[in-house]
C-alpha cells in the first residue's frame, strides 16, 4: 500500500473546493487545477473566506487556518500535477470528457500515481481503460458538501489492483470518513438506492397525489429525514439528477430509475436548482 503525500484535484466547483479542503485539513499537500487560473484562484479564495467564518465563530484559529492554506496551492496547468501521489477528478459529469481528462492525466502523472474519479455514476473501468495504467485507477466518491458528510465510496472496477483499492482506502480513512468499498456498477450503494425514491417523488407530484411542500414535509416528519426529496434534488442539481438517472436507466433498464418527464423539462428549461437560483424551489 502506498503512501499518499500530494494530491492533485481536477475541478474549482463546489466539489474540487470541498476535495481540496478535506486533504488538505487531513495534512496532505493540495494541488487544485482549474481550466482558468481566476477558476483556480477563486477556490483558493473560498477556502480561506469559509475559514475566516470558522474563526470568527471560534472553531478554528488563524494559525491553523495558515497551516492549512499553507498546503494549498492552484494552478490552471495540467503539468503541476505530475508528482502527485493521487489525483482525484471532480469535472462535468460526462463520460467523454473525463475519459479524455484521464488520457491526458495518463501522459503527465508520475507512473505509481492513482487517478481517481469522484464521479457518483459512471463506470470507472471505461476511465481506467483510457489509460495505460489500469491497475491504478479507482473510483473515490465523496459526497457534498466534502467537508461535512462522512460517508465515502471507494469502487473498484474489474480492472483495479488491490493495492490502489487499499491505498484509496486508506486516503479516505486519513480525511477522517467512513469509506466503503463497492463494484463498479452505475450508482454504485448510495445512488442506485436514492434516486428512485427522489424520481418517484417527482412523479407523486405530478400525479397530484400530493404537494411538494406536503412531500418533503411528510418525509421529513415520517421517515426523519434531514431533509425532503425536493430540497435534496435541488441541493444535488436537477440537471445532475437527470444525468444519474439516465446513467442508471442505461445500465439497468428498471422503470424505477426512467426520468419523470417533469425533470426533463425543467432541466430542458434551465431550471438546475441551487446553481441557478430555480429549480423545485426559487432561491431568488
């Protein structure tokens, strides 16, 4: 198993900062890349401003918040990566455009390095076979928001070492989450399970059988719930929901997991939830 010192992360969404925060809390040496440098610096300048909130708050001190950032560092240059122990991809969620990430990562990163996807869906071996190291490709699949939910999902496709599953494990463990480890099929523990519910709930909706306050409401109440099926499909994005579903419909061919017409249509219509300000609910 091997030691993981510098990490790389692919991605300045919500996704990369959480990533980059996580390891680098964790001690290890940070380096997000963005495709702008202004994406990458952006992530720097989130970070330091979600500390400056802690300290004020006084969860953390400035000290440490230096110690951590001290550990960060941005780029907009694929090269920086090349020493990287581990590089983990939180990108569009695309199949073709992280399979042409990963062919581009195979030529730059150092031959023992392991490039990860955070992906949620998509099959890992079609990753792991666009390169010439397939044995060191994985699935690392945290959840949002990274530096709060504990949970991750280490997968493996056929094609994984048992020593890049265990050294993924282990990366997990050091952040301080609960990993899991899963085959790589679509949707792997959390969203094969998740999304015929939230697709369901969409099309009781539709139905008329209830509201969509009354529905989250209710499973909040009933089932304990941090949260309604509305409220979570706009925190996830309603256009990333779709995708997922699609993802899992193509594997799968279970009714469960076909895409309710009305989440078609408002993605159709722009309406992607929290990343646009309207999706189930308008936060204008």
């Amino acid at each position: 198993m091997a030691d993981i010192f510098e990490v790389g992360v692919v991605g300045s969404g919500i996704m990369g900062a959480g990533l980059a925060e996580v390891a680098a809390r964790a001690g290890h040496h940070v380096v997000v890349r963005s495709r702008t440098l202004e994406g990458a610096e952006a992530v720097r300048d989130k970070l330091v401003k979600g500390f400056d909130k802690q300290i004020a708050k006084e969860r953390m001190t400035a000290d440490e918040r230096d110690e951590i950032m001290s550990r960060v560092r941005v780029t907009d240059h694929l090269g920086q990566l090349a020493d990287c122990d581990l590089v983990i991809e939180s990108i569009v969620e695309d199949l073709e455009t992280k399979k042409t990430l990963f062919a581009e990562l195979e030529q730059i990163v150092k031959p023992s390095g392991i490039l990860a996807t955070n992906t949620s869906t998509l099959p890992v071996v079609e990753l792991a076979m666009a390169t010439q190291r397939p044995d060191k490709v994985c699935g690392i699949h945290f959840f949002n928001p990274a530096p709060v939910m504990s949970l991750v999902e280490i997968i493996k496709p056929v094609t994984a070492s048992d020593d890049t599953i265990a050294t993924a494990t282990a990366f997990a463990s050091t952040c301080g989450k609960d990993p899991v480890q899963v085959q790589d099929r679509a949707g792997f523990i959390v969203n094969a399970l998740l999304f015929p519910y939230l697709n369901n709930a969409i099309r009781m909706m539709e139905f008329g059988t209830a509201s969509r306050d009354d529905i989250d409401a209710a499973m909040k109440g009933g089932c304990g719930f941090p949260m309604g099926p509305f409220a979570l499909l706009d925190l996830v994005g309603l256009d990333t929901s779709l995708a997922i579903l699609d993802a899992l419909y193509e594997e799968f061919r279970d009714p469960n997991y076909a895409a309710v017409p009305l989440l078609r249509r408002m993605v159709a219509a722009g309406q992607l939830g929290r990343k646009s300000g309207n999706g189930f609910y308008d936060y204008s």
